[in-house]
C-alpha cells in the first residue's frame, strides 16, 4: 500500500531532513513511525502526502508514485496532521461536507460515514456548532470523522491522539483496527510508545532522518519493551 525507496529530502538551505529512507506498509499494517523531535518523521509525513517534494529515491501508494500522479496519491490518501487546521467560520456539518464535495462523495456515504463516526465519537450534537466554539479535542474529532468519509485506502497520521480524552482515544484506536481489518493501511507517528506497542504490528524507528531500526513489532521489542527498544537507539 506504501512503499518508501530510498527516500530523501534535503531543504534548499542544505538540511537533510531524511535520508535513504525504505519501508514496506502492506494492506491491514498499523505501522507506527517514532522517532524524538527533530528525528525527520514529520518531514517523511508530509513527503508521503505530497506536501514536501521528494529530492531522491521515490513514494509509491497502492502503485502509484507520488511524484508521477500527485493528485491521484492524494485521491486515496488521508492525512491529519498534529495540529490540523480547520475553518472556523464553519459548522462541523459544513466541514464534512466541503470535505466530502471535494473528494465527490455521494449524499447517501457521507450521511452514512458521517453519522456513523460522529455518534461513535460523540461528537454528533456539536456538528451544527461552529467550529470557533469547538475545543481542540473536538477539532481532532472532526478531522477524524472528515478523513474518514472518503474511504481513503491509507491514513497518514502525526500525532493523531494529541487532545484527545481517554474515552475518544480508545474510540480511535477501534476505527483504526477496523479500517486496517477492511483492507487499509495505516502509518502514523506517535511520541506514546505504550499505545504503539499495544496496536501496530510494525514499526520503524528514525534517528537524525535516517531509519536505526524497523521491521514488526515482535521483531524489534524480542524479549524488552517499545520503550526500552527506543531509549537504546537514542542514547
């Protein structure tokens, strides 16, 4: 579903922000990318999801490389960044369906998905509020629920549980098993070892933008925890 080969980014002031990165996230993978600040995660991000250009090597999402059909990547792609942005002036209603008109979703999904994602994360009675009143935690639920309506066939998360109270984040983590069980992918980057020790089955570990270790989660914990694994490679 995402292939990183030999993936770089270098900026124009010459920082490398990653370097000869490859990884394999295949169909029903929740593959957890972590890394300290300043690693090269988010930069990885936002080169998956066309933000970022790729100075070498390539990206390819369910076969197609990102720097042949950007606009097609981003077609089948969902992206929530760690601290999304959203319109204000908006209704949580309104937002979903900008959303949803942008990526061509019928009337009969979007009131399906919509109604399905925001009862379960109990944000349904606020979706005719505007979106000013909203807290942060809301906001994170909102992009969550807009994500989502779309069927997107790989989610492309940083940070996603940020704001979240532990009713919501342990909703998040039931979508998130489940949208992987139906046939996606997830990779997302997590500073919470805990919760990706407990819900990915793969794992890479970036250091300085350069990959220190990766493979599945029983492979690289053995016999210790994610979070003694991670202090280990960052010493």
């Amino acid at each position: 579903m995402l292939k990183l080969i030999n993936y770089s980014k270098v900026y124009p002031n010459g920082k490398v922000g990653a370097s000869n990165i490859s990884l394999n996230v295949k169909k029903g993978d929740i593959f957890a990318f972590i890394g300290p600040n300043g690693a090269g995660k988010t930069t990885t991000i936002k080169s998956i999801v066309g933000i970022n250009d790729v100075t070498e090597g390539d990206i390819i999402v369910d076969g197609i490389s990102i720097k042949d059909d950007a606009m097609k990547v981003k077609s089948i792609i969902a992206y929530i960044p760690d601290n999304p942005d959203v319109y204000d002036t908006l209704t949580g209603i309104q937002y979903i369906n900008l959303i949803s008109d942008i990526y061509k979703v019928s009337k009969k999904d979007r009131e399906e998905l919509t109604n399905k994602y925001s009862e379960l994360l109990g944000l349904k009675d606020e979706l005719n509020n505007p979106i000013s009143n909203y807290s942060h935690g809301m906001r994170q639920k909102l992009v969550i629920i807009a994500s989502l309506v779309h069927r997107p066939k790989l989610l492309v998360l940083d940070e996603p549980f940020v704001g979240l109270d532990p009713k919501a984040s342990y909703v998040v983590k039931e979508i998130m098993k489940e949208f992987c069980k139906q046939g996606g992918a997830i990779f997302f980057s997590t500073h919470v070892l805990e919760v990706a020790e407990k819900l990915c089955n793969k794992v890479a570990i970036i250091k300085n933008g350069k990959i220190v270790k990766s493979g599945s989660m029983a492979e690289i914990k053995k016999d210790k925890s994610l979070e003694e694994v991670f202090l280990e490679t960052n010493k």
